[in-house]
C-alpha cells in the first residue's frame, strides 16, 4: 500500500505541475476542468488510501500488543509455578534431608528437570518481562544451576540450612512474578500459600 501511495503522490505532482485545474470562463462547478478534476481524484485517493495504511497499521500494533500482552501473562503464571515448585522442592528436601540420605538423586533428578523448565522460560518468556522480573528469573537459575553444580561435584546433600535459604529465595521470586497476576488468575502461587505447606 505504501508504493501505491508514493505512485499517487507522484501523479498527483505532475498533474498539478501540468497545471489548467480550473477555467475561470465557466460558473459553479464547470469551473473545474477535467484536470483538476483528476487532480481531485487523485487527492481523494491518497487521503483514503493514507486513512485505511494507518487503520491497519494501528490494527497490527495493537494485536501486537495484546499477542505480546498474552505472552508476558502466560510466562509470569509459568514462572510463578516453577518457583512455587522450586520453593516447595527445597522445603521439602531442607525438612527430611537428615533422615533420608537417598534424597541425593531424586534433587539432583529433580534439579536438572527444574534447570530446563527455567532454560525454556527464560527462552521463550525474557524478552516479554520487565526488569525486575528478568533479574528475579536470573536468579533462580542461578540457584538451580549452583545447586545442581554443587550436588554433582560434591556427591553429597548440603545441609538442610542451605536448602531453606533456596526455599526463601525462590519464593521472593514467586511473589516478583504474581505481582501482575495475582488478581487476574487464581492458580498464581503467592507466599501465604507456600508457607501454608
């Protein structure tokens, strides 16, 4: 549509180069010649197709908005339930990790399915979140990634203290990402629900 309007730009430039839109001779609307009536046209043209490019144009930004609106949505509810997830996991392990050494591998199993759930957020959503939130998103694969470094190079479950700190980070996350939700969907995990558990 744009080249459509630059060719009538043009032709409405050289009609008027041409000049004679008007014959001084006749009375009312006779007085306009058959170039200026052309050069009306043409006129018309150019502001109806200007009107309908600038109605699509705001179309398309708008369902851009919305389409980028739905995205930033959906990933704060994905990523407010990986860090529910996250702060529940490390409760959990920080709680029964004296009593039950075998926890070793179902964290570490755990962990890696918890690194690639983050790996695919942030891939798919960081671009649609603000900063706070993209900083919250950073740092809980910072503690998912250090956690997991940790457990597969020491062999060992750190001691339940460490655990409890990654429960309460994760769940400052958590509460970073409902921030925008937590009126419009239910299913958003906020903080008196974690530590209900």
């Amino acid at each position: 549509m744009s080249y459509l309007l630059i060719v009538l730009a043009l032709l409405a430039t050289v009609v008027g180069i041409r000049g004679d839109t008007w014959n001084h001779q006749r009375q009312g609307l006779r007085k306009v010649s058959i170039t200026g009536w052309v050069s009306f046209a043409l006129a018309c043209s150019i502001a109806a197709f200007s009107i309908v490019k600038e109605y699509q144009e705001n179309s398309e930004k708008q369902e851009n908005e919305r389409k980028l609106l739905f995205k930033r949505l959906d990933g704060l509810d994905s990523l407010a339930t990986q860090s529910w997830y996250l702060s529940s996991m490390f409760k959990s392990i920080a709680k029964d990790i004296d009593d039950r050494p075998e926890l070793y591998e179902l964290s570490l199993n755990q962990l890696r399915f918890m690194k690639d759930e983050l790996s695919r957020s942030q891939s798919s959503y960081a671009q649609v979140l603000d900063r706070s939130e993209r900083i919250a998103l950073e740092h809980l694969m910072l503690q998912v990634t250090g956690s997991l470094h940790g457990l597969t190079l020491e062999k060992q479950v750190t001691n339940s203290s460490d655990f409890e700190y990654l429960a309460t980070e994760a769940l400052e996350a958590n509460i970073t990402f409902c921030q925008s939700i937590k009126e419009k969907n239910p299913l958003c995990y906020m903080g008196e629900t974690v530590g209900a558990n």
